[in-house]
C-alpha cells in the first residue's frame, strides 16, 4: 500500500489487552493505541496525542502525558470531564468545537483552541482541519445537529488521517480526498448503518479504514465484518482493518 505501512502487535498494559499500530508517515511512524470506543491514542516522534479520552486515569497508564488533545463532541463518550479531571493537562493544548470548551474552563489551564466546520490551524506538525459531523435524518438531528460538533482531518508529515466522530454519510464526508487513513463510525441510532458507512467510504476511496465507535444504543454492536465485506468486495484496494476497541 502506497506511503502506508500497518505492522499490528500485541501489548499488554495492565489488564488491558491492546492492538498497537504502526502507520508509517514520511516524518516517521505514528503508533497508534485504541482504547476504547472512540478514545484513541497516537504517539508520534515525541508528541503524545488523545482522541476524546475516556475510562478514567487507568486507561491512560504507560502513556505520557497529552501534548494534543482533540474532542468530537458534547456527549459523554467524547466529552468525559470525570477523566480530563484526573489526567494532568498542564501543558496540553485541546481543540475541540466551541460548544465543548464551554465545559472545560475548570478542567484545565493549558492552551484550549477553538475549531469550527471548515477551520484549519497547523499546530506542533500537524495541519488540522475540522470536519462538520452531524445526523443527515431530521428526527436523529437531537443527537448532533449540524454546526455542533468536529471531525477532525489531521495531516501528519504527509499523512492525511480523518476521524469522523458522530455522524452519518454527510455530503462533506463523501467530498473528502487524498485521505490515507480513516476511522468510522457506525452504531444506531447515533450515527449511520454498517451499509451507509461503506457507501460513502467506497465514494472517497482512503487507503485504510479502522471501524470505531460501533457499540450502539442498550450496548448493541454493530458489524464491523459486515462492513468489511460491502467495502472489500467493491473495492479491494481499500484494506479494511479490525481492531479490539471493546477490551
């Protein structure tokens, strides 16, 4: 695969059983570490960075501490002040939507950068730009309507990585391009079908996708294998790969 390499190991961090990832950028590979759902955490050269940190200090142990955190959203499974209390972000500088940072004067006293729809900003090597994520569905639009909340495109040395947060097969995600790497959701009934999720990736074509955020309402799962199969079989250039975020 063109300018990507996936090496997948295995580690162990405390109790946790995690799948480590290496995806290789021209300034070096990022490791990538999911946590849980859609907490993520990438560590590249000597930037350490969260994605929407959840499960409390434990989740967090063996990683320094964040240079870069981003948050999706309001909700408690991107936005969790219980955890952000208990992590030390003295000298962190979080980017999140306007609506997040609200809730975060008390948390911390770092740098805080406030990202609407269509914003880029470069910051410690990386271009960043938010992505607006939002329920297409007008009855589901209670969930995330549009303008709230970020996904995020994070170009790292070349690398063009999108993280979708909560969100359906908006017009804006299936007019993404040149992505090398991308992490979707699909759980119901917050963000898209396994078959809505496929569609739009089978349209801005990445080079990899990780499925993420799968665990829906009552804590039924989607099929990540299903949407595997609908993408792989329209076009297997795309390399769908499957990680445990469900430890």
């Amino acid at each position: 695969m063109k300018n990507l390499l996936f090496v997948l190991l295995v580690a162990i961090s405390g109790t946790l059983f995690s799948q480590v990832t290496s995806i290789a950028t021209q300034g070096g590979d990022i490791k990538l570490t999911p946590i849980s759902h859609a907490t993520m955490v990438w560590e590249w050269n000597d930037l350490t960075v969260f994605f929407d940190p959840t499960g409390g200090e434990e989740a967090f142990e063996g990683f320094r501490n964040p240079d870069v955190l981003f948050i999706t959203d309001i909700h408690g499974d991107h936005l969790n002040l219980e955890t952000l209390e208990m992590l030390d972000l003295s000298q962190t500088t979080i980017i999140a939507p306007e609506e997040v940072l609200k809730s975060l004067e008390d948390v911390t006293n770092g740098e805080a950068i406030s990202m609407k729809n269509g914003m880029t900003i470069s910051l410690r090597g990386m271009q960043i730009e938010a992505v607006p994520m939002y329920n297409l569905d007008k009855e589901r639009q209670k969930f995330h309507p549009p303008g709230r909340g970020n996904g995020y495109v994070v170009d790292v040395a070349g690398t063009r990585i999108y993280v979708c947060g909560d969100t359906e097969d908006t017009p804006e995600m299936r007019q993404l391009r040149d992505i090398d790497v991308a992490f979707i959701c699909m759980n119901l009934p917050y963000t898209m079908t396994e078959e809505s999720a496929a569609s739009a990736v089978l349209e801005f074509e990445p080079k990899m996708v990780f499925p993420y955020h799968y665990r829906g309402a009552d804590n039924v799962m989607s099929d990540p294998e299903k949407f595997k199969e609908i993408v792989v079989r329209a076009n297997p250039e795309i390399e769908v790969v499957l990680l445990n975020w469900y430890p």
